[in-house]
C-alpha cells in the first residue's frame, strides 16, 4: 500500500503543477467572462458576431495577443508581424496546420481516403499543374464558354440565376477540363458526383465534430455516404484509367496525344494501394474538394460586388477587350490585366472564406518570443481584422476600393500586389510553406471568368444595389448561398 505522504506529494506536485500551467495560460488577457458557465456567453458571441468579437479585442488589447472562447477550445489570436512570422515558421511538431483543420471539421476521417498519411497530389498542383496553365489556357477557356452559355443565357432579356449555384457548376465544369480531360468534363453523372461530395465532406466532418469519440468509427463505418461516391466515381473513371494503362503498357511512360490532365500526373506519380484505380478515383475527389468549392465561393464573392456596383463593370471591360484584342486568351494577357486582378484581390481582402488566418494547433506547450504561452491543444491564429482590415498595412482599410492594388500603369502591375501573392499582410491563400498550392490556378481560372462576363454580360443583382450579407459564424464566413444574380447580353453601344 502506498504510504500517505508520497499520495500528499503527488496531488501536491500535480495540483501545483496544473497551477503554474494555469498561471500562464491565463496570462493571455480574454474577450468576455471566463468563468466555466458564463464563458459561454462569450462563445455565443464569438460564433454569431466573431469580426465584432475580432475588433474588440484588437482595440482593446492594443493589438497585444488575446484569447476568445470558442465551442471546444480557447482561440488565441496574434497580430503582430513578429508573432505572424513566428506563427507561420513553426514547425508543424509544435503549431499543425492539417490538425487544426481536421479539429474544426474532422475532414481528414470525412475525406473517405489517406490524405493525411500521403499527400503526394500536393506537389502535383503545386509544380505540374502551374507549369502547365499556359498550355491548358485554351481547353480551360473553351470549357468555359460551354458551361456559360449551358448555365446563363446570352440573350436581350434578364436572367435572374441563384449565383452560387450557378458559379459550382461552371467551376467544377471548368476545372473537370483539367482535371479528367474531354469528354469526362462534361459527363453529367461525374459533375453531380464532384459537386456532391464537398457538402457530404462537411456534412459527415460536422457529424463526427458533435458527436464523442466512441461514436465517430461507428457512424464513419455506417454512414457510407462518401465511400458510396467514390464507388460512383470508379466506375466513371475505370474504363479511362484501364485504357490509358493499356497506352503505358504498350508504349511506356509516354506516348503520341498522352493526355495532359491531372487524372494522368496522378497515374504517373501514384505508388501503392494510390494506384489501383479505386484510389486514383478517391485521390481525385479530394483534388476536387481542395480546388473547385473555394473557386466558386470565391468567385460568387466578387460577383456580388460587381452586380451590386455595375459601375465597375466599363473600366473592367474596356482593359479585358484593349489587353485581348493585343494578345488574345492567354497566360500573358492576364499579367496586363491589373484591375482585374486587384478587383478579385479586393473582393477577397474583405470577405475571403474564414476570419481567421494561418490558423494552427498547437501539439505541444507552446511559447511565442514575447512570452505569450499557448497551453497543447488550444488553437492559434491572426485575424482577418488583424491583417486585411487594419490601417497599419492598408490605408481606409473598411472601404472597397477596386483598384487599390494598381500600380503606377495601367498596363503593368507589381508581382507582390498580385492576387496569389502571399504576404505579411495578405493571408488569403495561407503564407511561407503551407502557402496554397494551387492558388495560381485558382488565380487565373477566377481572373478568366471575370474577364468573360464583363465582356459577355451585363449583370446586376436581383435587388439592385444591394450586396448580400455574408454567412459568418465563427471562423466560417461565406457568401450568401440563395442571393440571385441577373444576367443579359452585354448592351451595344
């Protein structure tokens, strides 16, 4: 039997233990009461008001890190470059990336294949698949064209369509050119399968959020729902992969009319149990849930503003037509068209997909170079009212201002204000390693589509000159999913 006293010392090292730890965890000043019940008044407020959550704490604490409550965790906040940088070069032993992404929504058990064991479709997009935009232009372009005409009307009358709706078809349509190559890009049955996935994804990586640990293996194995669309999409894909397996046997690594699309750089690049073609299909889907639903809400963003503010639609007309009409639809074009990238940019600026930024978890203690301590678990991020938002790198930093990021010409623009730069103070697409990996084809398939409707259409919202409100709850903030666009032939003059 264990004598009393060593009993005394160990709760003794144990209680002061969690003590001291305590000390510095509460050291970080917090917005709202902390308090085990009423701290949750504090989470009520941070999920329905978080930018106003954001904002008071950055004021109030003088831009100082600071903590807010959130439904299962504490959510420090930094905004200070010196911390950014800190927050950004940690290694991920220390501040992951993937696991604070898996927290919020356990996407990686959602996903329904190893994305986080092997990640090798990653520097696929990153290398293969910029390298290869500006050969791809002209098939990417002319998918364009077709789910355009095929989704909106080109016609004197106007065509009021639900815009986000709308803009997941043309995205997926589009990127499907790329990604599986004519004719799968228009399949009917693989584009409801793609477009399907990504809110099963959420849907399944929600239900596993709410429910305890025990539970999730449980309903993973019983829901079904997603390895019932990986199955859909084998066999699709099947008859491809066989027949191009067929062309590699016979005459090796490559061949006359090889396709160039990302379903053939996984074929080359895949190893394992990542070759059969059951993987290949899974691997894709995931390819799709990385690139074509953040397109689309990125786009129904930027489309809001310009048919809220039809104003801007002649200056952006009149540099896609005087830029085309030198150097027609190509990848150089599109590096002389600075208002079109600094629009999207600005867009983005003010309402990009979450408002919180780099957001990390920490896996072990974790003590920032000013002595702000971030006990494992928690979850560390900047803000969007931090960076995007702040006077410090932007002047008037609450104002949309479409051409903030033209340079002194017109036709000619600075690569560090472009839209796919990272930076600092632009945090859009992540920053240093971890930055996106296909944020230049996001980039330009975003900068396209805009080109093609101001030179195609006129637009105006449904309610003219009412911008939507966004959806924020928490870090989410999304564009509204049922506000309408409408749509006519672009009026001659």
């Amino acid at each position: 039997m264990v004598p009393v006293y060593i009993l005394i010392l160990l709760v003794t090292f144990l209680y002061f233990g969690t003590w001291f730890k305590q000390a510095k965890w509460c050291s970080v000043p917090t917005m709202g009461p902390t308090a085990p019940l009423l701290s949750y008044w504090g989470v009520l407020r941070y999920m329905t008001r978080p930018r106003d959550v954001l904002r008071e704490g950055h004021v109030k604490f003088g831009g100082r890190p600071f903590r807010v409550a959130s439904p299962l965790r504490w959510q420090y906040i930094v905004s200070s470059p010196e911390l950014i940088d800190e927050l950004r070069r940690a290694p991920d032993a220390e501040l992951d990336p993937l696991a604070a992404a898996d927290d919020i929504l356990h996407f990686v058990k959602a996903l329904g294949t190893k994305f986080a064991s092997n990640t090798y479709h990653v520097p696929i997009v990153r290398t293969t698949l910029t390298k290869n935009i500006g050969a791809l232009l002209p098939s990417v372009l002319d998918e364009m064209r077709v789910a355009f005409a095929h989704y909106i009307p080109a016609d004197k009358e106007w065509h009021p369509v639900v815009a986000h709706d709308t803009n997941v078809r043309i995205v997926t349509q589009t990127s499907s050119r790329i990604f599986v190559g004519l004719p799968l890009c228009r399949d009917p049955e693989l584009l409801k399968i793609t477009m399907s996935y990504t809110p099963t994804v959420m849907k399944t990586g929600l239900l596993l959020k709410v429910l305890p640990r025990p539970l999730q293996s449980f309903v993973q194995r019983g829901s079904g729902s997603i390895d019932a669309l990986i199955d859909r999409a084998h066999r699709l894909l099947l008859p491809t992969i066989e027949e191009r397996r067929r062309m590699m046997d016979k005459y090796g690594a490559e061949w006359l009319d090889k396709p160039n699309d990302m379903l053939q750089w996984l074929m080359d690049s895949a190893e394992g149990e990542e070759r059969t073609p059951r993987g290949l299909a899974a691997r894709m889907l995931a390819v799709y849930f990385a690139a074509t639903d953040t397109a689309a809400l990125g786009f129904t963003v930027a489309l809001y503003r310009l048919a809220a503010h039809p104003e801007y639609v002649q200056p952006l007309r009149e540099e896609v037509e005087a830029v085309i009409a030198q150097d027609g639809w190509t990848r150089e074009a599109f590096r002389k068209m600075p208002k079109v990238d600094s629009f999207l940019k600005e867009c983005m600026r003010l309402q990009g997909p979450s408002t919180l930024l780099l957001q990390r978890k920490a896996m072990q203690d974790f003590t920032f170079s000013d002595g702000t301590f971030v006990p494992k678990g928690s979850h560390v991020a900047t803000s969007i009212v931090a960076t995007h938002c702040d006077s410090a790198y932007y002047s008037d930093p609450l104002t949309f201002n479409p051409w903030r990021f033209v340079g002194a010409e017109d036709d000619a623009q600075d690569s560090k204000h472009r839209f796919a730069t990272t930076s600092p103070e632009y945090l859009l697409f992540g920053y240093g390693r971890h930055a996106c990996a296909g944020r230049f084809f996001a980039e330009i398939q975003l900068e396209m589509m805009m080109a093609y409707v101001v030179t195609t259409y006129d637009v105006r919202m449904e309610k003219p000159g009412v911008l939507p409100e966004p959806i924020e709850f928490g870090s989410m903030s999304l564009p509204s999913m049922t506000a309408k666009v409408c749509f006519r032939k672009r009026a001659t003059e």
